[in-house]
C-alpha cells in the first residue's frame, strides 16, 4: 500500500487493526526482555496504538513513527495531558507527556537516533509492508539500533498471498529478512479465531556490544 492509501484509510476511518486494549502478548512478554525501565522505546508505524500508554506507564519513553496526522490527533486526544508539538529533523513532532509521535515516513527517520534508543516495539508494522518494502524495513530497523538492543514483534501469516494488509508473514520470512541483523527467540504462535497465525518474537539487535 501507498503512503496515500494509508492516509486514505485512517480519513475514512477503515482501521480495522487498532486495538482498544492492550495487546496481551506485549504485557506477557515485555518484562522478560529485560531492558532498562527507562528504556527509550522506538515503534515503527505506531498509529494510535494504545499499546504506546502501556509501554509508557511502565516508565519508557516512547519514539513513535506514523505516516498519517489524524492518527496522531486521535492518539493524543484520548488523553488530557498537555501537548507540546514542533520540527525536528524533517517530521512534525507532537509530544504528550512520555511519547513523543514523529509523523513522517519511517524510511526517513535517521540513524542518528541510535544512540537514544533502548528498545523497540513491532506490533503491525512489519506485516503492514507489501513484499519488497519488508526486507528495506528490517534493514531500516536494524540501522536504527546498537547491538544488544531488544524488542518484541508480532507477526501474522495467512494462506492467502494476494491478501493484505495484513501481509502474511510466516517463521521462515521472519527468519530470512531478521536473522542477518537480529538473533531471534520464537515465543508462541497460535491460529486466531479469524484464522490468522498470530506469533510473537523476542529479537535481539546483533553485533558487539558497545
Ligand atoms: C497496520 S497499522 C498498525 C498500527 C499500530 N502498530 C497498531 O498496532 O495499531 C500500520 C500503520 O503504519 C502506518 N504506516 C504505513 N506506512 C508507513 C511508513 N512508511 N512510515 C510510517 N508509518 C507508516 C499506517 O498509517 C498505519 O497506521
């Protein structure tokens, strides 16, 4: 899908991935990762997820990246803490309270970002991606972070390769497009009861430590 296409649906209100509770693999998994509880936090295609507000009542602070605006305006708007906006590198920032959303396109969200970042969060993003652009994400990711840095990702396959989003993504897909940047941890991985296989992945960035 297009940046247009995406701006399209959040208009038309046709967001059919958001979730009004938090996600149950993140508050299963999460504290198993082990970061830092002050971790910064990146999640890529972020939308309004309120998965966002758990992360940072857990005291991260999160980097969102979302294409569409709106999406940004209604994460905000469930909340009445203050809003602060401004530019920063290119992409409109809006920051309320700990999470600060960047509205832009994520393949232009820079790797000096690096420093700052101590986790990652991928629910819906990577299986947001037609074909090609998955494997200029997971390399996009993985210049986003030091080695050693870990985060989770949710993924789902289905057995039709003309449908999405979501795109099917299955383990071995994972494995081909992570594993040269990330070692990886299968966590679970069940059908839903709409048919899709849900899995979750621990990812560790790879490489020295520094
Ligand atoms: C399937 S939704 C998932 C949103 C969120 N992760 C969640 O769990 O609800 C994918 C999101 O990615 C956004 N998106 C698509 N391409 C993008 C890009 N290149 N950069 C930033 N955001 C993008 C879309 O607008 C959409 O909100």
């Amino acid at each position: 899908m297009s940046a247009d296409e995406w701006l399209a649906r959040w208009r038309e209100g046709r967001i059919g991935f958001h979730r009004e509770a938090v996600h149950p693999a993140l508050e299963r998994y999460w504290a198993g990762l082990g970061l830092a509880e002050d971790a910064k936090v990146l999640v890529p295609l972020c939308g309004k997820s309120r998965d966002m507000r758990w992360l940072a009542a857990n005291g991260h602070p999160i980097m969102g990246v979302e294409l569409s605006p709106l999406a940004i305006e209604q994460f905000v708007a469930q909340h009445d803490l203050p809003i602060q906006r401004y530019r920063r590198d290119g992409f409109d920032c809006t920051r309320q309270g700990r999470i600060e959303l960047w509205c832009g396109d994520f393949f232009h969200f820079q790797v000096d970002h690096a420093v700052e970042l101590g986790g990652f969060y991928d629910r819906a993003a990577l299986i947001a991606l037609p074909p090609p652009t998955r494997q200029r994400y997971a390399h996009h990711l993985a210049q986003l972070l030091l080695p050693g840095v870990r985060g989770l990702l949710i993924t789902l396959a289905h057995d039709d390769p003309e449908r999405g989003p979501p795109y099917s993504v299955d383990a071995a897909e994972v494995e081909r497009l992570l594993v040269p940047n990330f070692e990886i941890e299968p966590l679970e991985s069940a059908v839903g009861e709409d048919g899709l296989r849900e899995s979750v992945w621990a990812l560790t960035r790879r490489g020295p430590r520094v």
